[in-house]
C-alpha cells in the first residue's frame, strides 16, 4: 500500500522570532535543523520513490536533511511554487505580537486563521496591485497541483514525501480528511512531525497518523 508523508519545514528563522514569513525565503533556524534531522529519524523504515517540495529554502532543506538522513537523495525531486506556504501581503516580515497590538487581537486572529479573508495587500512599483492570500486562496493553487501531481503517483503505487508549509499543508489535510471550512481553522501542522497517510489499492485512505 502506498503512503504519503506530508513534512511541514522545521522552525524557521521568522518562526522563532514570532514574525510573518509567507513567501519570505529564510533559512531554517538550529531548532529547525535539529527538528528536520529528527523527522528523519522517524522514516528510517520508509522508502520513497519521489519528493515535492515548494521554492522556498526551508522546506527544501528541510527535504535535504531527511533524504541524506534516508540515504535516498537520489530520488526524483518536484519544485513548485504551488506548494509555497500562504502569502501574507503586507505583514510579511513582521512581528505577530506587534500587528496585535496596533490593530487588535481580533483583527490578528481574523488575518491569521479565517479560511477566506486575506491580509491586507504587499503593493509596489512592480506589483501595483498588490498580493496577499487566504486559506481560501492559498488552496486553489495547492490543490490543484495535489490532485493533478501528487495524487496520480500515489494512486499508480509510490511512495511520496512531501515537504512543504503550514498552510499549504493545512489545505491538502483538509481535502484529505474532509474538514469544513470551520474546522481547518483550528487544525494546526506541527513543525517537523511527519504526517502519514496510507492508502489502499483503490486510493482511499485507510490510516493517517503522525509519527
């Protein structure tokens, strides 16, 4: 039966210092080292036959560090943007307990966790326009690419690993266990715990649990 194991990166820079990261690219913090070397740990006894990742540097470092741990580095690897952790406009960079204060906690945690209201938008010279993106949004990349990548691979037999991001895997675990809209906001993807799902011959789930 083939299994899917979805890894959120380990702790980030940003993550540690309790700032918004999005599309950010910054590094893996020592924790965040340590935690990807201890998801590795945990699949010791797993063998993969592809990885996806996103672009940004700590998930695919993160992905590095369980595959050279595996001995697998030679498997075939998919970058995509699709799987790029949710764009948070113009709070990207800064500080969650700040934003907190000047607008309130409400407005945070709407900003944070609703499924369909976005952060306000990161506008520029070249980008007038500006972008941000909800949970909402932040799926109707993710998804897509799941079902038309991801899904087929493990429905022809392979073992995947996927690393990726909070969000991003928040949308592919709330497709994957039926979730409404109400209760992906309080599903939360723990840095560098991996998340298997296996399936059956016909492609339905028959066990999800972290390891």
């Amino acid at each position: 039966m083939p299994n899917l194991v979805l890894l959120r990166h380990g702790e980030s820079q940003w993550n540690l210092e309790n700032r918004f990261t999005g599309w950010v690219d910054v590094p893996l913090s020592p924790k965040g080292e340590q935690e990807a070397r201890q998801a590795g740990e945990k699949l010791k006894n797993y063998k993969f036959d592809k990885a996806y990742t996103s672009v940004l540097k700590r998930a695919i470092d993160t992905l590095d560090i369980v595959l050279k741990i595996l001995g697998q580095q030679d498997i075939p690897i998919e970058y995509d943007q699709a799987l790029n952790e949710r764009h948070y406009g113009a709070l990207q960079g800064k500080n969650k307990a700040e934003i907190g204060k000047e607008y309130g906690e409400e407005q945070l945690k709407l900003w944070r966790r609703s499924y369909d209201v976005p952060p306000p938008k990161d506008k520029t010279d070249l980008n007038p326009e500006g972008i941000s993106e909800s949970l909402k949004d932040t799926a109707a990349r993710t998804l897509p690419y799941f079902e038309s990548k991801i899904l087929p691979d493990l429905l022809a037999g392979k073992n995947i690993i996927v690393s990726a991001h909070g969000n991003s895997l928040r949308s592919i675990v709330m497709k994957l266990d039926s979730l409404s809209k109400q209760e992906v906001l309080e599903l939360n993807i723990t840095t560098g715990a991996p998340l298997l799902y296996v399936y059956d011959g016909q492609g339905k789930i028959v066990e999800h649990r972290y390891l």
